[in-house]
C-alpha cells in the first residue's frame, strides 16, 4: 500500500497499482502489511483506494506506530506488529545462501 486513508481503505498511488494490488489482496489467503509508520499514515503517497484495511490480517512496521494508526488498525482487527531495529534478518545471510547454492551447481536467482 502506499498510504491508508482517513477510512481505513487501502491506497496505492496510480489506477494501475490499485488493480493490481486489489487483484492480488483478493487472490491472497493471508495479507502481511510491510510499511512505514509515516508512509501509511495521513494517506502517504495513495490516491486510488483498492481494498479495506479489514482485508489485511497484520501490519508489520520498522518503528512505532501513531496512536491514530494504532487505533485504526485495532478498529479493523489487524493485527500490528513492531519490527524491533537491528534484530532483523542477517543482510549477509543471502549471499552466503546464495555462494552455497552457486557451490552446489544450482542456480541462484
């Protein structure tokens, strides 16, 4: 998404990426948020709606949300998650995977 909007709806910035992402949120079993505090709230960049927030099951942020958006997310029953900082995934992990995968005579996409 690239914004919510005062109504709780998805927004994304063009037409186009509304449909596409409408096509996938309703393909999809599960929709996990990734996003920032400050890019969803106040509508970030969205001007399209294309799906309720009820559509979402959780919202996974990399800092601590605004009571406005904390309170719009408990009102839809998404459930939100805070990222802690640096206890992420290790950026090298990859790479490792990947030359292991290389090794091995597979490729790595």
């Amino acid at each position: 998404a690239d914004g919510l909007g005062p109504d709780g709806r998805l927004l994304a910035a063009t037409a186009d990426g509304a449909a596409l992402s409408a096509a996938v949120v309703g393909a999809a079993r599960r929709v996990v948020l990734l996003g920032d505090p400050e890019r969803l709230g106040d509508g970030g960049r969205g001007m399209v709606a294309y799906a309720p927030l009820s559509a979402v099951h959780q919202v996974v942020l990399g800092a601590s949300a605004s009571p406005a958006l904390t309170a719009l997310l408990a009102d839809a029953g998404v459930e939100l998650i805070t990222a802690a900082p640096g206890r992420g995934p290790d950026p090298d992990a990859r790479a490792r995977s990947d030359e292991r995968t290389a090794t091995d005579g597979e490729v790595a996409a």
